[in-house]
C-alpha cells in the first residue's frame, strides 16, 4: 500500500513537471518559424521592385518587420531568463506575435507590389 501511495505521488509530480521541459522546448521552434518569416521579407525587400516603390510604403513595411524583430527579441529574452512554465508561455506567444507581425510585412509588401503591376 505504501509503495502504490509513492508511486502514485511520483507519478502526480512528474505529470506536473513534464509540462515545463516540453514547453521549454517548444521555444525555439517557434522562434526558427518566426526568424524565417522576418528573412522572407527581407529577402522580398532587396528586389528591384522594392527599390521603385514610394519611400512611405517602404517605411511601413520597414515598421511591421521591425515590430516583428522587436517581438522576437522579448520572445527570446524570456526564453533565456525564465522564472517559470508563464515566462515560456510568454516567450512562445511573442514569438507566434512576431511571426504574424513578419507575415503581416509580406502581405502588405506584395500588395504594393501588386498595385505596381
């Protein structure tokens, strides 16, 4: 009885504790799929195209993506100082903001590009 009564608390421990190593562990794919996102348009921005657009919508699509490469930067500094399984949560959710910030760039990038067309 005493055995099944440790086993079962050994097991409600590590059930609670397995959480915070997968999560921590889930950082840096999310920030590997929002750092491809910011290179995306960086790389779409050194077209020629680019370089024929009006200098305010450039600024604009400048301002998502630096949103983006801030967002990705507090997501990795909570990564590397965590106090707990909420600093990861956070790291994760501005990681996926950053990410929506770059996606955001591309779309409005190409919608300039289109109106160019």
């Amino acid at each position: 009885m005493k055995i099944t009564g440790i086993l079962l608390t050994l097991a409600i421990m590590l059930a609670f504790q397995m959480p915070v190593k997968v999560q921590a562990f889930e950082c840096p794919k999310h920030f590997k799929a929002a750092q491809a996102a910011i290179d995306k348009v960086k790389g779409d921005m050194g077209g020629e195209m680019s370089k024929m657009m009006k200098k305010e919508d450039m600024a604009l699509v400048h301002s998502l993506l630096d949103d983006a490469k801030m967002r990705l930067a507090g997501a990795k500094h909570n990564h590397e100082k965590p106090q707990g399984r909420y600093d990861h949560a956070r790291a994760i959710a501005k990681a996926k903001a950053a990410k929506g910030y770059a996606e955001a760039a591309d779309i409005y990038h190409w919608a300039l590009m289109k109106k160019m067309k």
